[in-house]
C-alpha cells in the first residue's frame, strides 16, 4: 500500500475506469503524465462492462451522431495493442408499430446524410430480414446495413494496455474521498489515504460524476443514473441467427440482439436510481416479454439470465465534456448515457484537444459537432437536436 505520507504528481488524475476514463487516458499519455483512480476493484464494473454494445450510425442524436460516425475509422483499423477486431457484422433493424411511421420517416430524414445506407423497407421487407417479426404488427421498418457489433471487452482492454504502454498509471480501489486545490494544483485523496497531485482532475465517474463535481466545489450537472435490464433467453433451434439483424422498437419498448443460440433482449427501460450496483427489475422483464410476443412469434418464457447496468444522462442527452466555468482544473467526462461506447474513440479525441487547448478534430469538425454541445456551461434542459 502506497504510504500517507508519499505524494505523488502527475499533470493528470482520471477519476473512473470505464471506457471514458480509459480512452481519454489513452489520448492525453502520450504527452503527460497520467494516473487513474477506480474505486471499484476491477475497472468497467458498473456499465462499461455490462454494456450490449452495438455501432450505430443512427442512434442518438445530432452530436452522438457526429461522434459515432467520426469513430467508426478507429473502431475498423485500430492500433496494434487493440488485440484482435473490434467490430463483427451485425445489421440493424428498427420498426414503427402501426399509427407510428411518420415518425419513423422524420428519424430517417434526420439521419440520411450521416448514414448513406440506411433505408426505409416495408413491412413485408421487414419481416423477411427478421422472420419471427409480425410484418402486420408494424408500418415500416429502418434498415441500417452498416451498423456492427462492438467487442466492448477487446476495446475496454486496447485503451487500458494502450494507457499503460504509454506510462500512464492505473489504480484500483482507489474511490476519491477528497478533493482539494491549493496555489493551482489539485490534492486528491483516495480512501486509504494517499493524496495524489494534478494540475488537471478529470471527472469521468459515470454515474458518480456529479458527487465528484460536489467534492471539488463544482455544480452539479443534474446527471440521472437510469437503469436498464438485460435478459437471455433461447433461440428457436431452427432459427440462424447468424444473418438475423438487431430487432429494436422505434418507441424502445424493447430490441433483440441474436449471440449464438441464445437472443439477448431488454425492455429498453430507463428507471431512474442512485448510483449502485444495478440489478434486473422482473417487472420490466416480463413487461418485455409481452411486447416480444405481441410483435414477433417468439414465445420463450424462460429467462436463462439477466443482468443490469447503468447509463446516465444530462437534460439534453448529451456528454457533458470541457473544463468547468466556475472551477479552474476540473474537466468532464461524463453523460455517455447509452452512447458511450460507440462514441468513444471520438469523444475522447475531442476531451484531450480541450485539456491541450487545440483545434477540434477536423473529421469531428466537419461532422458539424462544435464544443459548445459538449460544454459543462451550457443549458442542459436545451435538446440538442430531435
């Protein structure tokens, strides 16, 4: 255990180990030092590792979009420390209920120029992408050809190795207790004790982020931990899931990922709860079930496993990502919510170039993404975009 009495300085301390933490301290060690505190035992606990990760280019809105298009190259072709592909095939497929294709035309209208291969199809086309799908159920459908399937693991683990490989140090059971800035530079206190110093404290706690922002002095974001269950059931055996798509409600009621002979399945449920080790609601899961069977000839009852993870989100659905208006030092990193893992390699790209005080990444820039969308100081309640 590192003595009370040793201090140790780096120019930046990363609060949070999820896939935010990591990848911007991926970014920001190849030119400072770098340390980053988990309080968890392992790193990725909370939603990072829980995560049913697929890319896609139509998801979210306008800045996600931008971000996600933008880290698509790195995701395809990334550095050799990222052991093995990240990316599988895996299309996707969403559907509007009957009463609810216009506003499945307006999302595609949205999202065309971002996602060029995206397309409307008919019900009937809807239902031979996806068989089990009830092609009377439905007015349309949104096929997305170009969406994949993410090895969150694999790119959790790249950035972590790319980190080190850099000289970046990583702490576990490091949960911060203290924050404290003194002639410019922050004192950081982890709960065993040992005080750690930076010019630079970067909050990427996920659902955490705003009771970090309360022990530097800064205020609050109105960040909500929502959570969302996860639950597997069995394919039928004489289905291939190997060519089916991502099934998914326009409305979230819930969406259907195939893995092997088991179909990964959620309620798409978003409850708001304090930030802890999620659990599965049995209430959701059966409420999914029923819109599973009413749309599709799925009729599986038994629930293999499930699981729950957080996903947290400011007002307008947006990261949160810039240095604090109100505290010198302080940077976000925080309000990924469902996105973060598609978005990361550019997000992170984006916070290390504010931390250096750079341009923006033009292939971000050009993607009409600006800082304002992502500044601490900007209007939450304001949507981005629909």
């Amino acid at each position: 255990m590192t003595s009370n009495l040793e201090v140790r300085t780096y120019d930046v301390i990363i609060i949070g180990g999820g896939i935010g933490g990591v990848s911007i301290g991926y970014e920001l060690a190849s030119d400072r030092t770098v340390c980053l505190l988990e309080q968890e035992s392992t790193l990725a606990f909370h939603t990072t590792g829980r995560s049913a990760a697929l890319f896609l280019e139509t998801y979210g809105n306008k800045p996600i979009r931008a971000l996600t298009s933008a880290s698509r190259g790195f995701l395809r072709e990334p550095p050799a420390h990222f052991e093995g592909e990240l990316l599988s095939p895996r299309t996707l497929l969403q559907f509007a209920a009957r009463g609810r294709g216009a506003i499945l035309e307006s999302m595609f209208e949205q999202v065309r120029s971002l996602t060029p291969d995206a397309q409307l199809v008919s019900s009937r086309e809807a239902h031979e992408l996806f068989p089990p799908l009830r092609a009377d159920r439905i007015d349309l459908a949104l096929h997305e050809p170009g969406s994949m399937e993410i090895d969150v693991h694999a790119l959790h683990q790249g950035f972590l190795r790319g980190l080190r490989k850099r000289g970046g140090h990583v702490e576990t059971d490091s949960g911060v207790v203290n924050l404290q800035r003194h002639d410019g530079i922050w004192h950081v206190t982890s709960r065993d004790g040992t005080v750690r110093r930076a010019g630079i404290v970067v909050n990427a706690a996920g659902a955490w982020a705003d009771s970090v922002a309360t022990l530097a002095g800064a205020q609050r974001s109105g960040l909500r931990p929502l959570r969302r269950t996860i639950f597997m059931i069995s394919a039928p055996r004489e289905m291939d899931t190997n060519a089916l798509p991502t099934l998914s409600d326009i409305d979230e009621s819930f969406y259907i990922k195939p893995e092997g002979d088991r179909l990964l399945c959620s309620p798409a449920d978003e409850t708001p709860v304090e930030p802890s080790d999620a659990r599965a609601d049995d209430l959701e899961i059966a409420r999914a079930l029923d819109a599973i069977h009413e749309t599709t000839t799925l009729t599986a009852r038994h629930v293999r496993s499930s699981w729950a993870g957080l996903r947290s989100f400011v007002a307008d659905r947006t990261p949160v990502v810039g240095f604090d208006p109100r505290v010198d030092g302080f940077f976000w990193c925080a309000g990924q919510g469902g996105y973060g893992i598609q978005t990361c390699s550019a997000l992170s790209r984006v916070g290390a170039a504010l931390i250096r005080g750079t341009e923006l990444p033009s292939d971000v820039v050009d993607r009409g993404l600006a800082a304002a969308d992502l500044a601490p100081g900007r209007d939450f309640a304001a949507p981005s975009d629909v």
